[in-house]
C-alpha cells in the first residue's frame, strides 16, 4: 500500500477508537489526536527513508523488501505506544496517553493493510515469517536504480494497480474523505 491508503487508514483507525473512546478534549485536542492517528498510519515506512538514501547514495544499494525491517512489525509499535502511555501515567497527562492510543491504531491499521499482500513479521521477535492474506503479488519489471522515484513509479505501473492492496487502498481512501467531510 502507498501514502493516500496508509494515511485513510489512520485516520479511519484514529477516528474510530476516538468515537468509541469519547475522550473529553477540545475540539483542537481532538483535532491534534487524529492528525497523530492519521500520521502514524504511515510510520512504518520510515524505513523507505533509509532506502531512498541508500539509493541516491554512490553505495550499492542491496535490493531488499522494507517490510523485512524492524519497523515493519507490531512488537516495535505496541512498544513504543506502551512507552508513550506509560509516559503519559508518569506526568498525569490523559492526552500523552492518548497520543499513544492513537499511534498504536494508526501504526497497526499499517501493518494490517500491509497484510492483504505484502505480509508482515506478526511474531516478530519470535519469528521473521511474514504473514499475509493472499501470497501471490505481480512482478513488476524495474529498470532503475532502486530507491529512486523513478524505481517507486515502474512498481506501481507494472504490479501494483494489478493487486488487491490496490482496490483497498482505493476504497479506504475514499471512505476516509467521506468521513472527514460528514464529521
């Protein structure tokens, strides 16, 4: 999945546990909160920035999947969103903990959506096994340097606007954008 459905997911992860939740915050703290959700949606690519570099680097760049990182796994997410909350009960702030709430859903709508094709090391560190729903993705043929825009863009011409991750990212963002606009 790529950008648009990682944030949609988010935010539709942030929103919904923030409805069912009903924090009592300003209009603005709320706000804030589903910004967060909404961005942590993304969170586990951060590790495309360490790709992306490498790319643009003289080094060579070892062509491996992002999703074989550390970043890529649940056990890291649920850690660090422990590790707001528990900050959040050490200063006597509901809204730090929120703040981890939030980076938890949004961080693990990620992972799940990254689980239709993709996978995801759930028993990471147990086991670097990537789990996912459907095993067979498109191959797509990629003549540039890796890491590069021009790379990201061959991938999703030749493979991904033929998968299912596609079709959902599709359909979570436009259900995102119809919640943002009917809130």
């Amino acid at each position: 999945m790529v950008l648009p459905g990682h944030l949609g997911g988010g935010y539709l992860a942030a929103k919904a546990l923030l409805s069912l939740l009903h924090p009592a915050f300003s209009a603005a703290k709320i706000n804030l909160l589903l910004i967060i959700g909404t961005l942590a949606g993304e969170f586990p690519d951060i590790d495309l920035i360490r790709a992306y570099c490498a790319g643009k680097s003289s080094r060579e760049y070892k062509d491996e999947d992002h999703r074989n990182y550390f970043t890529h796994t649940p056990f890291i997410w649920l850690l660090i969103s422990l590790l707001v909350i528990f900050f959040g009960y050490v200063i006597s702030s509901s809204f730090t903990r929120y703040i981890g709430l939030m980076i938890l859903a949004g961080s693990w709508s990620h992972l799940l959506l990254d689980s239709i094709e993709y996978g995801v090391m759930w028993l990471w560190p147990f086991s670097k096994k990537r789990y996912s729903l459907i095993k067979k993705i498109p191959e797509a043929n990629i003549t540039a340097r890796p890491g590069t825009i021009r790379a990201h863009l061959q991938f999703v011409e030749g493979a991904y606007l033929h998968t299912w991750t596609f079709w959902a990212e599709l359909a979570i963002t436009f259900v995102a954008i119809i919640v943002f606009f009917n809130s």
